[in-house]
C-alpha cells in the first residue's frame, strides 16, 4: 500500500467510533446503508458511496478529514479522500 503525509497526522490511538452500530446520519434519518466507514480523524461512522446516502463522502467534504478506514468486519483498509489513494 502507498502512503501519504495525511496518515502521518492521524491522532494515536485511532478514535473510538461515534456510533459503532451503524452510519450515524443514516440512524438519525431511518435510512439504510451498503457498507461502513470510519473516519480517523474523529470516529464518525459513515455509510460508503455505494449506500444511497453517501454519509462518510459528505463528512469528508464537510469536515475535511481526509482519511477514512473499512468499519466493516474483517477489513482493514484505509482510504485517503484528498490523494485518492488507499494507504
């Protein structure tokens, strides 16, 4: 995997998810998501792009966090929004 100068600034420990059962709008709404993802920088739990409601993009473009990592069992792959990488 490549890396970036954003993983470097991600804060040690990893963050303890928000809302580790499920996409924390999503719940709100009473919505349905695809696939989870947990942002780095704070621990909000968001849903993929391939969920209708694209919550952890939209938590990128507001909040400006750039990397996400799976929040789905099994996978520990990581991606970062601002260099389109997995890192």
């Amino acid at each position: 995997m490549t890396t970036c100068e954003h993983v470097g600034e991600l804060p040690r420990p990893e963050p303890e998810p928000m809302t580790p059962q499920g996409c924390q709008e999503c719940l709100a709404e009473g919505t349905r998501w695809v696939h989870l993802r947990l942002c780095l920088s704070c621990g909000h739990v968001g849903c993929c792009d391939s969920s209708p409601r694209r919550h952890a993009s939209r938590h990128f473009a507001s909040s400006g966090h750039p990397v996400i990592r799976s929040f789905e069992p099994g996978e520990t792959w990581r991606w970062c929004f601002v260099d389109e990488l997995i890192v």
